[in-house]
C-alpha cells in the first residue's frame, strides 16, 4: 500500500524543488489513484505483478489529476518508488522517460500500453 501522508510528502518536495502549485484539488481522485494498484475482486489482486501495479499507479496519477500543479511528476516518482519497492527500475532516456509521461497525460497511452512501455523498459536490480 501506499501511503496517503507519504504522497503529500512527496508532492511538497517536488513542488519546492522544481516549482508549481502546491495544494491537492481532488482528494478521493488521489485515494482512488494511489488504491488502485492494490484493488482485488473475489480475491483476486487486478494488478498482480508490479509493472501492472506501476502501470494502473501512474495512469490513475496523471489522468485523475489529484494535485493543482505537478501531476506528471508526482505520477512517475510514485511509479518509480513502487517499482523500486519490488527491486526493479527503469532503463530509459531521460527523453524517453518524458515522451511516455507526456503521452500518459495527451491520453495516447492508456493502461495496455503503459504496462507494453514498462515490460520493455524495466530491469530487475538483483
């Protein structure tokens, strides 16, 4: 899980270090957003390997748009930790990095082609 607190963390953070509005506008668009990696029906997990989970994470991030400023980089920090969580990371260009965060947000990327993005784009750190 996630951490709600945590996330508001992050966010301050970002927002002082690379400018923006502070301040969340949705806050249940946030809660659904950073659930949504953990959700299960009939007790099934619906994002059970972690570049599923990361995928659901940082589309629900940036389309929801929970904070007033800084969606798209609060998305892939939060996308990157989760990652991290399960020893694994990303190999991209920093141009790369942006072109997929930018296509997330234009709505040319959506779930299917985010996970297709990190299966080609993500390692395992062990």
């Amino acid at each position: 899980m996630i951490e709600l607190n945590e996330v508001l963390s992050i966010h301050q953070v970002l927002i002082e270090n690379f400018g923006g509005g502070s301040g969340v506008r949705d806050l249940n668009a946030l809660k659904s957003a950073i659930n949504r990696p953990f959700a299960t029906f009939d007790n099934n997990e619906l994002y059970p390997t972690p570049t599923k989970k990361a995928a659901a994470l940082i589309e629900s991030v940036v389309v929801n748009h929970p904070f007033v400023d800084g969606n798209k980089r609060i998305g892939y920090v939060l996308m990157r930790l989760l990652l991290l969580k399960f020893r694994m990371d990303i190999k991209a260009s920093q141009n790369e990095k942006y072109l997929f965060v930018i296509q997330i947000a234009s709505g040319k990327l959506r779930t299917e082609e985010i996970l297709m993005w990190l299966d080609h784009h993500t390692f395992n750190l062990d």
